[in-house]
C-alpha cells in the first residue's frame, strides 16, 4: 500500500486553516481536477477522489479530529460513506450543489445519513377539446396549481442559511469510538440541523420556512393529432416541485373530447347515422355526409335498404402513431312517413296495387347481418 499523502497537504491548507479556508480551497482544486475537465487524463481521477477523500475528512470536526490524533489509521465508513458506494463523480453539478447553498440539499457528494432529495409530485389537470381537435391536434393553455420553490428564499427556506457547524454540511455526524478490537467509525443523522447540512438563520415567512409555495402556472400544452377521450398527456418536468436538489414531477393533461353532434368515434373509425325518405331509399340519391374537416357526397343506391352500411375510407380518425386514417361509415336510417295527405295515402295504394312479387326482391338479409357485414 503506497504511503498516502496528508490530508492538510493534499488540501494545500495549513494544520489549523478552518473550516471555510478548507472548503475554498478543495472547490478550487476540485474544479480543475475534476475528470469531467480532464478528459483522457488517467490521473486526474486519482487526484480527485484524494482531494475528495481529504476534504470529507477535514470538513467534518469529529473525523478531522480523529485524523489529527491517529492520522490515515483511522478506519473509514466504506467506501467513504456515500450512498450507493458506486462511481462518486456525479458530475460538475454535484460539487457546486454542495458549495453554493441554494442547492446544498442535494447529499449525493457528501452525506452518509441523509436520504437522498425527494423528486416533486405529479400535477394533473384536465382539457376538454372537441372531436376536431382531437382529430387533428390543437394548442391549449392550461393552467394548474403547482407547487414550485419559494421565489422569496429560492426553495431555501430562509435567509442567511450556512452550513451546518455541527456536520459541516454533511448532514450526519461521524463518531469514533475505542473499543476492543480498535477504533469504530459510527455514522448517524445530525442533530443539530435535522439531517439537512444546513441551518437557517432567518426563516422566510412568504413560504413558512417550508422553501414551497403554491401558485397557479399558465402552460401552453400541445396535443397531438389522434388523441382519444380518457388519454392523458405527459408533460415531463411539468409537476410540482422537487426538494432542493431533485427534479420537478411531471403533468398529466387528462383529455376529455366533447360528443360530436354528427360524428360518433369508434376507434380509428367514425360513425354518423344518416337518414334518407323511403322515396329516395328506393330511387337512389347523392347526400352530403358531414366530415372532420366539411362534407363529401355519398351515393344512395337504388334499393337502399334500413340499416344499410356505407364505407368511406380514409375520411375517421388520425392513427395515433400509425400514418392514415381511419374510415367514415355511414349508416343509413330510412324514413317511413308518420303523416300522409289524402292524396299521398292514395298515391301510396296505387303504388302497392301495382307492386308485384319481385318488387321486394333481394331484401332479405337482416339488419344485423349488414351490420356485421361493415363491422367484422
Ligand atoms: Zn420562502
Ligand atoms: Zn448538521
């Protein structure tokens, strides 16, 4: 085992520097060694993690105690006490959440006993949008109550906020102890700032010291062509927030479509039910179908019967994540007249009487069946 360095001269700090001469100096060096700005230098990885490793020491008053008395054979927490125990390089972000107090409440660097931040909350508001929309996307401002970091303290929770004398801002306070078999590295919560590395000296009273407020957030939600009655969007990020540190929750945007009076959705397909006089069921006609976006003219046979089943493709509903579009089925109610004149009732009986046995012909199959015929 190499000898180590010193603590102190690793630091480039004299014996008695305090704890904010200590601090200022391991930011300096932990920036210009940091392997994020060495990239493709072996060592400098090495030296950052011996800079860490002597900064975790000398920042805390009880381990830098023990490392004066008994030097580098005091036993350490392993792997140095961070959670997880994997790769400590969490990245540039790490070092200046732990220095630069705002953020401090992030203990991915530094803390043994603290949990790690918690991420915010999902927010969840509802759109009401009509079969259109739905059909072929629309921009919506929605507007939720949020919780979000109090403007007045930054989510901080107070003024003149300094890091914890205590833990010095680690969050947990490590004991050594003799005992039989040597010295005992014990870790536990501090006590004296709650775990969170950091006391406030002035409480901020626009957020009660809680670093949250809630507030109404306006947002522009775009929703994308296709979207069904029932689904909600993901908007990541657009939650409430998280604790210092950690990331906001995300928003859930509850779409809600509107009954279309002409139009009846059914999957990527859509349905309107159209009605045609007996007269024109028999003579055969052209009729405008109201459409998404107009109307398109359908033909009527001659000899349309009730319950008929037309198909006009391409005109339904957007795919969601498919190209094309659905179809348009109309179907066809015929109109049997409920208030006839004289003259249309005598009209009718000459009709019949000239009717013979073909006049009906091929009329047989039922409702359902030419129903099951468009719908497989
Ligand atoms: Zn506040
Ligand atoms: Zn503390």
């Amino acid at each position: 085992m190499p000898t180590k360095r010193d603590y102190y001269e690793t630091l480039g700090v004299s014996r008695n520097a305090s704890e904010s001469e200590i601090k200022k100096a391991y930011r300096k060096l932990a920036r210009s060694h940091h392997p994020d700005a060495n990239p493709g230098d072996e060592g400098a990885e090495e030296r950052f993690k011996e800079l860490t490793e002597a900064y975790e020491v000398l920042s805390e008053p009880e381990a830098r105690r023990a490392y004066d008395t008994y030097g580098h054979q005091v036993p350490r927490g392993g792997g140095g006490g961070r959670p997880g125990g994997g790769d400590p390089f969490g990245g540039f972000e790490d070092i200046f959440e732990v220095f630069f107090g705002e953020r401090s409440g992030n203990g991915s660097f530094f803390s043994g006993g603290r949990a790690a931040p918690r991420r915010g909350g999902d927010a969840e508001t509802e759109v009401e949008i009509s079969l259109q929309e739905a059909a072929f996307g629309a921009e919506r401002e929605v507007n939720v109550q949020t919780i979000k970091n109090c403007p007045v303290c930054d989510g901080v929770g107070g003024r003149e906020v300094h890091t914890c004398g205590t833990c010095g801002g680690a969050g947990a306070v490590r004991t050594v102890r003799q005992s039989l078999l040597g010295q005992m590295v014990s870790e536990e919560p501090c006590s004296a700032c709650g775990g969170r590395g950091r006391i406030i000296d002035v409480g901020c009273e626009n957020c009660r010291e809680s670093g949250r407020v809630s507030e109404v957030v306006s947002r522009e939600v775009k929703i994308p062509e296709g979207v069904d009655d029932g689904m909600s969007l993901r908007i990541s990020g657009g939650g409430h927030a998280g604790e210092p540190g950690a990331g906001p929750g995300d928003l859930y945007v509850r779409i809600k479509v509107t009954e279309d009076p002409e139009l009846m959705r059914d999957g990527e397909d859509l349905i309107h039910r159209m009605r045609v006089s007996f007269v024109d069921a028999a003579l055969g006609t052209e009729v405008a179908v109201p459409t998404l976006d107009g109307t398109t003219e359908v033909k009527i046979e001659p000899g349309t019967q009730p319950g008929a089943a037309l198909n006009i493709r391409g005109e339904g509903m957007p795919r969601l994540r498919r190209r094309g579009r659905g179809d348009l089925k109309v179907l066809v109610d015929v109109m049997v007249p409920t208030r006839l004149t004289a003259e249309q009732r005598e009209l009718l009986k000459r009709f019949e009487e000239s009717s013979g046995d073909d006049t009906y012909n091929g009329t047989g199959a039922s409702f359902f069946e030419r129903l099951r015929g468009v719908f497989r």
